[in-house]
C-alpha cells in the first residue's frame, strides 16, 4: 500500500468489504481523465514532497492522502479542506491554510475547473455559501511567502537574484 | 365563242333597254323630217345622257335610303339556324380540343399546354354559346348611333337633292340653240361629267351600304367559329380578324351618315359659306359669275365646287367610313388587352390580384413542367422535365450512347436541385415530405435528412433501396456516406447481406465488429470474424486490422480467429522473426503490443470476474506489467534538501495508465489486483 497515493491509500481495506469498494470503483470510474491522472499519478510524489517539506508523519501523510482523495471524489467539500488538514493532521490552522493553498495552487491546478465543477455537484448549497465565508478553492490567491513552523533549510547558491542581474 | 359573241350581245341590249326606262318623256326640237344640225345632235345626245343619269341618281339615292335604313341585326331565322350548326359543330370541336390539350401538356408541346389554354377553353366555352346574343347586340348598340344620324339627315336622295339641283347644271332654255354652239354645249358637258361623279359617288356608298348586310349576317353565323378560333393560339388571328371585320362592317354606316351629315350641313349652308369667305355682296360674287362668259345660266363656280364637294363627301365618306371602322378594330384589339390589364389588376382576396394569381400559377404550372405530378403513381404518367431527362438518359444508356451511367448522373443532377430547393425547410416539414411526391424529391428529402443525422436506421436502409442499393451509383454513394453505428444490429446484418459494393460492406462489417454483432455465442464471434475477414480482405494485414477492431467487444475471439486463419495461411503473425499460430503466443504478442488504453477497452469477460481465477488475458497482461516493473523499476525519493520526490515502477505507470482508461468499475476491480 502506497500511503502517499490517494487511489491506493484504503484499497486494501476497501477491498476487504465489496460494498464499499463498489462505491468507491463506481466514484472512480467516473471521474474525469486529469483528475484521474492526479490521483493516480501525480498526487503520490507531490504528497511524499509535501511530507517531506512539513515533516509530516506517515499517518499525517496517509490522512492527507485521503483528504485529497476526498476532495476529489467529491466526498468533502472543499471549503473545509484547511480546518479538515488542521483536525486530522493535527496541525496549526496557519500550517494547515499553507498546505491547503499548496494542494490547490501546485497540485489541483491541471484539473481546477472539472474539481470546481464536482464540489458544485456535490455541494450546491455549501459552494455559495463557502463563497463568502470561506476562501474559494478554485481560485487561489496570490502566492504568499512560506512560513513553514519547520521550514526546509535552502541552499542560497540556488537563488538567482533576478535584480541583481538585470542591474548588472 | 358564239355563245360569249350573244351573251355580250344581249347583255347589251338588256343594259340598253334597262337604261332607256330612265329617258326623259319628252323630247325638243327633235323631228324626223327636220334633220338637225351635228349641233343638236351633240347636244341632245349629251342632254339625254344627263337626263340618263339623273334617273339613275334618283334610283339610286332612293335604294341608299333604304339601305342605310335596313338594321343588319334582329331576329333572323337563317341566320339564327346556321348559327346554331356552328355552334353545334364548335361545341363538338371542344372534345377534340381537350384531348389535343391533354397530349400537349403531357408531350410539352409549346402554347397547347393545359397552362396556355385552360383559362381561354373555359371562357369560350361558355361565351360560345352566346355568340349570337353578343353579336346582335353589338348591332343594337350601333344601331342607336345610327338612328341618332338617320334620325338628322331624313332622306339621303331627298336632301341631296334639295341642295344639289341638277337643274341647275343645264343651259338656259333661254339661250337657245344658238348658244349650243357655243358656251352651252360646254356647260352641258360639265353636267354630265358632274351628275356623273355624283353618280359614281352615290353608288359607291350604295354598294357598302348593301353589302354590309349580308356581311354581317356572315359573320353573326361564323361567330361560334370565331371564338373557337380564340382557344388555340395560332388561330387567334381569326378571332381577331373576325372582331375587327365585325366592328367594321357595323360601324361603317354610322361612321358613313356622320361624314353624309357633315357634307349635307356644308352644303345647306353653301351661301353663307361662299359669302363668308369671299367676303362680298352675292351680286358681285364672283364664285357666282359663269365661267363660260357666253353663257348665262347658273355653271359658276360656285355651283361646280359644291358639286365637287359633294362628290368628295359622298365617296370621301365612304373611304373614310371603311378606314376609321378598321381603325376601331384594330382599336378594339388594343382595348380588349388595355381591358384585360385593368382586370388583372383589380384586387382579389388570398392571391392579391389575378395578374400575381396568374403569376403564381405560372410559376407553379413551372414547377409542374420540370417536375410533373406530384403523386409517384401520376408521375410514371407525367413527370415533366425531369422525367424527360431521366427518359432520355436510360435511352442513352440501353443503346450506350454517350457516357456511361447517364440515367444516375441525370437522377443525382435532379435530387441535388431538389436539395438546394428544400434546404432551408425544417426537420419536421421534410419529414413529413419524407414518403410523399415523386421518387427523386423523396430521395432529396431524405437525403437532406440523412445530412441533419434525422433518418432512422430503417429510414436509410429504405432510402438506399429506394436509390436502387448498390446497382447504382447513387445507391452506393449514399450508403457510402452514412453512419452505420446509427443503424440496429439487425439492420446492420440485413445491410452487409444485402450489399455488394466490397468497400460498403467493409465499413459496415468493421463497425459490426466494433459493436459486436457478430452473433450469439464465442464461437459465432469467432467463426463470424474470421469469415469476414477471409471475404472482405485480400491482404493479411487488412484481415488483422478488421479482426481487431472486435477487441473490445470479443478480444479472446479476435485471438482465436487471428490463430484459425494464421493456421490456414491466410495472415501471418510473427513473434520476432518466429511465426506464429496458436491462441496462447498470438496474445502474449497482442498484449505485449498493446498500449494502456488499448488493454483497457478490452471486453470484461477477457478481463475475468473479481475474485475468480485469472484469464489467460489477464495474466498476460498482468506479466506485461510486471516486466516493464522489472525494466523500469521504482525510484526511491530523497530527502534533500530538496526533497527528490520517489519514481515509480514501469509497472505501476502503466497499471496508473490503464486504470485512468477504464470506465468499468468491475474490470476497475480487476485490474486494481495486478500486482507490479
């Protein structure tokens, strides 16, 4: 089991009860090609990053796994997709609002428009109302400056001063 | 010769003895036994001819009285009687008429088609009957005219006389003969050539005024004639011809006694005239002064010009009356059409007007000219151009003049222009065109249908048959060009069964392995596509393609039927350089050569059941990705910084790659139990 995959995370187990993985192939199956494609194969390495980046324990990782997975399938709404990372992650909400951002800038990007048309499906009331409350998944703001509470150590050399050479 | 030398002779003697009934009753100065001088003899012969021909006048003026008092029209048994032959006969003549009518319209023979003549046939044929009644009263109408003149003038002879006094012309008794050798003999010689011309003048008008009876009693009785001439377009001339002799001859007496009564009223007034424009006294006229000075009687020239004038009237009138009446003919002509304009143009409800009525029958008597009835029975008897053309090219054809096919290209020719004529009609207005009217608008009809995806499967197979299938070009053409996923199994089956064009019965035997219909069982999908494959493809090649285009309907037959006829020779599969036949090496090369998405639109029966044992389908494609884990095996990630995210397997992508193609959430099942 890959728990960095949204697609494998609970085959196992789903596997084990036909019902639910019926439900679950039925989902599936009807997803549209590129958010497919995340699930199956992008999502793993962006998460193992992610991981990476936020020191995130393998259970931390497997539940992001599934959130995504959620959010993908239609299962949660996206609006909740911040304070849901904070519960099960157990993260700060500031952290969680970071990886949320994250997920939607980098990893939703491809397929914003047919995840965005999903949530409304599933979520017709909540959407207008996520609108105002809540910041819009599909739309995502302008990148902020990372404020990991661990942030990763960069190497300096890899930072080309763009100024610094127009001035040059 | 004898009998013309006595007949002339005679003739003579009867003109001679006729003539002397109008000698004067007494003579002068005329006694055998005193010989008169050459003199007298001149001048009595001259007076006698005078004499001679005043008698004449006299007659005459007396029958143009009665003959410009005799009314032309009104009950008259002769003619009616005739008439009523012609009309009998003109009524019989209808029948051929109609029939000759039919066969133009049916043979498009120029202006005696039903369009050109119908209108006209149906007036004739009723005004036909009245003719008569027109005709008499055309005489009634003129006839007041007449009488308003009759009525004026009185008597002709009688008035003409009053103002003309031959009398006058002779020499004075007083004179003497004496004077006959001189200036009298003269005069007497212009009295004569005088009362001549009025003579001459007089007989003129006589001869119209008699003749015009009889004319128009000729022309009351052809009248049924005449207006049958009116239906048939080349014969129209009669009819007017017959109008404007008719007008003519009516309108000549009238127009005669108007130009009578002018002349008469100049002459009444001939004194007030002369002092009028001479402007003197009557003594001193010199119109009045004789114009031989030895004589003394009354030859002025005042008398000898109104003479001449009277002449001049009297034949004038006549001319002028037989110029202006043809005139009205002609006129009556221009009249009708001016008439017939003004008619046309009187508004009627729905059509507008009958010139727009008449335009539109036109155009729609177009219509039926190039296309002939619209009922595909009443079109095999007349189909219009259109019928004609396509006659014409299957003669072209059976002979095998010309190019080939013509019929078909004259068939396509017409459904492309019955096409571009419906294409801005709805759906629903062509569906309901769709079975009615001649064969080729159908064909258009359906076709424009076919274009808009609006036929139903038994709706195309049955326009392909209407086309002619595939003996024709159309036919092929048109089945050609259709979907035939749109079309049932079944249809699908008839059609391939039906067809014999190759490469129509490829398309559709390619999409009936597409859909699966290839019969009931395995082995029916086998047998089915290894048959087809044998009869519709020469090369191996194509054999394969066709046979795998049932992969995702039947894969495990399309291997089976691949091994039969790889067995029989008839395609070559290889395995490397190896060739191969049996079913399990042709899908391990299959697989082995199948992309992802491919492999996921294989049938879920070759796919198996979840938590049954694996297919041979599965398991091949199970070690497909197992050796491409093997080859191209996971990469772990690295922490960094940066992190360097894990690669995965071979397998796993393509695993990835087939589960994002599936859409059957059962082969979902079984494919997620494949183990890179």
């Amino acid at each position: 089991m890959n728990i960095y995959s949204p697609y494998e995370i609970d085959m196992e187990k789903l596997s084990s009860v036909p019902t639910e993985l019926e439900i679950f192939t039925h989902k599936f199956v009807g997803l549209p090609r590129n958010i497919k494609d995340i699930m199956l194969l992008t999502a793993p390495g962006f998460i193992w990053t992610l991981a990476q980046n936020y020191n995130l324990t393998e259970e931390q990782s497997g539940n992001i796994s599934r959130i995504i997975r959620d959010i993908l399938l239609g299962d949660l709404f996206a609006g909740d997709m911040s304070q849901t990372i904070s519960e099960r992650l157990e993260l700060d909400q500031q952290t969680a609002q970071q990886i949320r951002d994250k997920l939607v800038k980098e990893l939703f990007a491809p397929a914003i428009e047919d995840i965005k048309k999903i949530q409304r499906e599933k979520f017709p009331d909540r959407v207008g109302q996520g609108s105002a409350n809540t910041p819009r998944p599909a739309m995502p703001q302008p990148p902020a400056p990372p404020q990991m509470k661990n942030g990763p150590p960069v190497n300096q050399s890899n930072i080309i001063n763009l100024r610094q050479n127009s001035n040059s | 010769m004898q009998l013309k030398q006595r007949q002339k002779i005679i003739g003579v003697v009867t003109i001679v003895a006729f003539l002397s009934f109008f000698l004067p009753t007494h003579f002068v100065y005329a006694f055998w036994w005193d010989l008169p001088s050459i003199n007298d003899l001149v001048a009595l012969f001259f007076q006698t001819v005078f004499n001679l021909i005043g008698g004449v006048i006299a007659v005459v003026s007396t029958a143009l009285n009665y003959a410009v008092s005799v009314r032309a029209g009104g009950d008259i048994p002769v003619v009616a009687t005739t008439w009523k032959i012609l009309r009998d006969f003109s009524n019989m003549i209808f029948i051929v008429l109609l029939i000759y009518m039919a066969f133009a319209t049916i043979f498009d023979q120029g202006k005696y088609t039903f369009k050109d003549m119908i209108v006209r046939f149906l007036i004739v044929a009723v005004l036909i009957n009245f003719s008569l009644v027109i005709g008499i009263f055309v005489i009634d109408a003129v006839q007041v005219l007449t009488n308003i003149f009759l009525g004026s003038i009185g008597n002709i002879g009688d008035r003409l006389g009053q103002y003309l006094s031959p009398g006058e012309l002779l020499p004075s008794s007083a004179i003497g003969t004496a004077s006959l050798a001189g200036g009298g003999l003269v005069s007497l010689i212009f009295a004569v050539i005088l009362s001549s011309i009025l003579l001459f003048s007089m007989l003129v008008a006589l001869a119209f005024a008699f003749i015009r009876v009889p004319i128009i009693w000729m022309l009351l009785v052809v009248s049924p004639l005449a207006w049958m001439s009116h239906v048939l377009p080349n014969s129209e001339q009669w009819w007017k011809k017959w109008w404007s002799l008719f007008f003519g001859w009516n309108l000549f007496l009238p127009v005669y006694l108007f130009f009578i009564y002018l002349g008469l009223l100049f002459l009444s007034k001939r004194n007030e005239i002369i002092n009028s424009v001479i402007q003197v006294g009557t003594t001193t006229n010199p119109a009045n002064t004789p114009l031989v000075n030895t004589l003394t009687n009354g030859l002025t020239f005042n008398l000898l010009f109104f003479y001449i004038f009277a002449a001049v009237v009297m034949v004038g009138g006549t001319w002028a009356a037989t110029k202006v009446t043809s005139m009205v003919g002609t006129g009556f002509d221009k009249g009708l059409g001016w008439a017939k304009g003004l008619v046309k143009k009187v508004p009627l409800p729905y059509v507008g007007n009958l010139q727009g009525a008449e335009a539109g029958v036109k155009a729609r008597y177009g219509q039926f000219q190039q296309e002939g009835f619209k009922n595909p029975w009443l079109n095999k008897v007349y189909g219009g151009k259109e019928a004609q053309s396509r006659a014409d090219a299957r003669a072209r054809d059976f002979f095998r003049v010309g190019e080939r096919n013509a019929i078909e290209k004259q068939e396509a020719a017409e459904i492309a222009t019955n096409k571009a004529k419906i294409r801005n009609m709805n759906t629903n207005d062509l569906r309901t065109r769709m079975s009615t009217g001649p064969r080729v608008q159908q064909l258009a009809v359906r076709e424009l249908l076919k274009e808009r995806n609006q036929l139903t499967g038994a709706e195309i197979i049955e326009t392909y048959r209407m086309h002619g299938g595939d003996h024709t070009e159309n036919g092929r053409k048109f089945i050609g060009s259709v979907d035939y996923g749109k079309l049932s199994g079944t249809e699908r089956t008839n059609l391939l069964r039906e067809s014999t064009d190759p490469t129509v019965r490829q398309k559709i035997a390619a999409v009936m392995a597409e859909k699966g219909n290839m019969g009931t069982t395995p082995a029916d999908h086998v047998d089915w596509l290894a048959n087809n494959a044998r009869e519709l493809y020469a090369q191996g090649s194509e054999r394969i393609d066709f046979i795998q285009k049932a992969e995702k309907e039947d894969f495990m037959a399309t291997i089976e039927a691949k091994s039969r006829l790889a067995a029989a020779g008839e395609i070559e599969i290889r395995d490397g350089a190896a060739i191969i036949t049996t079913v399990p090496d042709i899908l391990r090369v299959r697989v082995q050569k199948m992309k992802a998405d491919a492999l996921a639109e294989v049938d879920r029966d070759a796919w198996g059941t979840f938590g049954a044992p694996p297919t041979d389908f599965f398991t091949e494609v199970q070690d497909k990705i197992r050796a491409l884990q093997v080859a191209q095996p996971p990469v772990a990630g690295a922490a960094g910084p940066p992190p360097i995210p894990p690669k995965p397997g071979g397998g796993e992508v393509f695993k990835a790659n087939i589960l994002k193609e599936v859409t059957d959430n059962r082969k979902l099942r079984i494919i997620n139990t494949i183990t890179p």
